[in-house]
C-alpha cells in the first residue's frame, strides 16, 4: 500500500500550494496516473480519502486521467504503443523498447476556493 | 460565497521524496560512496547474501548497512555480528524505505568516505520500486525457489533495476525452475539488465557479485576525484 504515501504525497503538494496561492479550501484533485505507473487509481482514492481528513482537501473529488503507454522501439527506431510493460513491440515483436509514456505521477492542477 | 477557480500545479506527487533522493545522491557524490538499493520478496535470501559478502570482503574496503524492515531489529543484529556498521529502520507500517528515510539514516550511521553502502529495502517486489533513494543503483534479488514469472508479475520493480541477483542456484538440481526463462522474461522489461547467479550459501557465482561491487566502487571514487 505506497498509495498511502503517494497519498500523503499529494496532500503535501496541496499545503505548500495553498501557502503559496492563497486557498482555503480543495474541490477537486485533477491528477495523472499513467497506466504504467505503480499505481492502482483505486487504492489512491482510497488513501486520499483516508490522509485528506482534517485537511483543507478533506471531501475533495479525485478526478485522474490515465495516459496510456507509449515506448521507442530502438529495432524499428519509432514511438509504438504498449499496453503492458512486458509487452513486445507491436511491429517487430521485439523487446528493445524504452518506455517514453504511461509513468506519469502528477498534480496537475486543482479546483480551489 | 468564495468563488471557485482553477490552479495549474504541474507537480510531481514523489516531488518531496525526490528531493531528498537528490540530497542523498549529492552527498554520496562527494564523499565517493557506492549506494546499492537491495530489493526482493521476503525469504530471496537477501540478508543472508549480504553477511556473507560482508564477511567475505572485510578489509577490502569500508561498507555500512542501512537495514529496512517494518518491524525488529534482527537483520541489523546479523550484519553487526560481521562488524559491520549496520542501522536499522522500522518502517512501521510503511511498505518501503523512502529517501528522507535514508537521509536520516546516513546522519546517524558513520558512512565513510570512499566506502559501500548496502541499503537493504524491506521485502517487497512492489511498493520499493517507486522510490528513489540516491542509490548508484537498484539490485533486485530473485531466489530459485520462488516463481520463474515473478518479472511479469512484479514489472515495475524488474524495470527500476539495472542488476538482477538470481540466489540460491546451488539448489536447482532439486527444482523445475528455469534460469533462462526468468531472465527472458526480466529482459523484456529491462532489455539492458545485468544477471549474475548466485548461491550465498553455496558460494558459486560470488566472485561475479564481488567484482561487480568492486567496480562500482572504483567507478564513485573515479568520479569524486573528478
């Protein structure tokens, strides 16, 4: 369960942000989780709700995007999409893939008052 | 009533445990220290291995341990008793080290200069795997008695490693398990992953482990001279 501390993570972001933008209060969390990240949505969700308690983010929306991934393939020498890390390249069938999208582990913005 | 508005953030979530990392890696720079973050699942053999090669390279050179487990100080007990400086870090009900973890750490360990810092992560293949923390490199170590799928199952902790630790070969005779096949599968995610097989107990395949720590060395001490 890292989510925890992924989502303590956030809620640190959240404090600084608020100290610095002047906002006393959170409506929602826009995040991006790719789909190749260490990462389960749910279990953020679940996390969030748990650390934003008695937080200026306490009752906000998680709203996540989910980018999907995307890899170099250094045999065909362009960008191809993967849906798994494991997975081979889907013109070559090789594995000399360097994956270029689908870690993302952001904040992207937040819907404040 | 307060009005609603939007605020671009644009900030990674492990921002904080990043910059910790960053201090660590810093720090480690200038003092010529060789980090090595060790994962795996409980039971891979991973404290056993790393007695031994304490034990077995004692003199050579200066090493420390920084000991992660939720629970106990049992692990650095067994890496003092080779003489080794050792700290252990109960992560309660944490899952996982985290930089600051070992920022913390390394103030209260003697870590010398030119020196080998084992940080030996709890056991787990997931939750480690997301965490920078200033380490030269993760080691990731897989025992012949678990799964040969566990690459596919765990893909992010194969793909963070640059060195894979197959443990406990003396005792394939008496298993199913197939090397090749595992390591097929570890390169798929990590087309440039270093392997070296090993039995910790046994003792084949530790030259390998010991060069491979020598050079690393002699890569951070290179680079702190500059």
């Amino acid at each position: 369960m890292h989510e925890l501390a992924l989502s303590q993570g956030i809620i640190d972001v959240i404090r600084e942000q608020a100290a610095v933008q002047g906002f006393t209060r959170v409506k929602t969390v826009r995040l991006v989780i790719g789909t190749l990240s260490h990462v389960e949505p749910e279990a953020i969700e679940f996390g969030f709700d748990a650390v934003s308690r008695g937080t200026i983010a306490e009752g906000a929306t998680l709203a996540i995007e989910r980018p999907p991934g995307e890899a170099f393939c250094l045999s065909c020498e362009k960008p191809v999409p993967l849906a798994e890390r494991f997975d081979p390249c889907p013109d070559c069938g090789g594995h000399q893939l360097v994956v270029t999208g689908g870690e993302e582990l952001r904040v992207k913005e937040l819907e404040v008052e | 009533m307060s009005q609603t508005r939007l605020v671009a953030i644009e900030q990674d979530i492990l921002a904080k445990n990043d910059s910790f990392a960053a201090v660590n890696r810093q720090l480690f720079a200038a003092k010529g220290v060789f980090v090595l973050n060790l994962m795996s699942s409980p039971g891979s053999g991973k404290t056993t291995l790393l007695t031994r090669t304490l034990t077995d390279l004692k003199g050579r050179f200066p090493v420390a341990v920084i000991e992660g487990d939720q629970q106990t100080s049992f692990d650095a007990d067994r890496i003092r008793a080779t003489g080794t400086p050792a700290i252990q870090v109960n992560t309660g009900k944490g899952c996982h080290l985290d930089a600051q973890m070992v920022t913390q750490a390394v103030g209260r360990l003697p870590v010398a200069d030119e020196s080998v810092l084992f940080i030996e992560n709890v056991g787990n293949l997931v939750c480690p795997a997301g965490f920078d923390l200033g380490e030269a490199h993760k080691v990731v170590v897989l025992s012949v008695t678990e799964g040969e799928d566990k690459p596919l199952k765990y893909p992010a902790m194969f793909a963070s490693a640059d060195l894979l630790i197959v443990n406990k070969v003396d005792l394939l005779p008496h298993l199913t398990f197939d090397v090749a096949r595992m390591i097929d599968y570890a390169r798929r995610l990590k087309p440039s992953l270093e392997v070296i097989e090993l039995s910790a107990t046994g003792g084949q395949g530790l030259d390998r482990w010991y060069a491979w720590i020598e050079a690393g060395l002699a890569k951070a001490k290179g680079a702190r001279k500059g």
